[in-house]
C-alpha cells in the first residue's frame, strides 16, 4: 500500500477549502483517508494553512510521498526546512571528531 499525502476539496462551490490527509494511493481525491493531518484555505489572506507537525513528521518518516501541491504547501509552512536541518545536524554530529583535551 503507497501511501500519499495529498489534498481533498471540500467546501462550496467556487470556496475551496481542503483537508490535508493521509491516503492510499489508489483510492480517489475525495475518497477513503487515513488521517487528517491539516487544512488548507486558499482564499483567505491570513490564516491560511494549518499543519500539525508531528503528524506530518511521522508520516514523511514512514515513507509517505507528499503531492507536488502539499510539498510546498509543507515548505510554506516550514516542515520541510525543520526536517532538513535535524537530518543535516545529526549528519554533522556523526562525522564530527572530538578534540583531545590539553595535558598540562
């Protein structure tokens, strides 16, 4: 099972609004989900984009694939630049040698 995390309308006609979710990759854009993890709403100015974070995190972690959409929408919102840094900190952290301390 291909899980992706991708957007799904609701809302009225000509107000989108969308949930961010957790799908099977087969199953339709307003189908069967497995966890609602944020909500979208393009046409407001402020406010916009919510995001829980964790929730994000643990799926990119399990290996979900974000749509081109929620990608920059997780971008937008700084999840990408935060799993970023943590993944080249732990890379510098690693490598690192550690200095002898001076005799003296």
């Amino acid at each position: 099972m291909a899980v992706r995390i991708r957007l799904r309308r609701v809302g009225r006609k000509k107000q989108p609004h969308y949930r961010i979710v957790v799908a099977d990759s087969t199953s339709p854009r307003d189908g069967r989900f497995v966890e609602i993890i944020g909500h979208y709403h393009p046409r407001q100015a402020e406010n916009s984009l919510e995001i829980r974070k964790d929730r994000a995190n643990h799926w990119l972690d399990s290996g979900a694939l974000p749509s081109d959409t929620v990608r920059s929408l997780l971008r937008r919102a700084g999840v990408l630049k935060a799993r970023h840094e943590a993944r080249l900190a732990k890379k510098l952290q690693s490598s690192a040698v550690p200095l002898a301390a001076k005799d003296e």
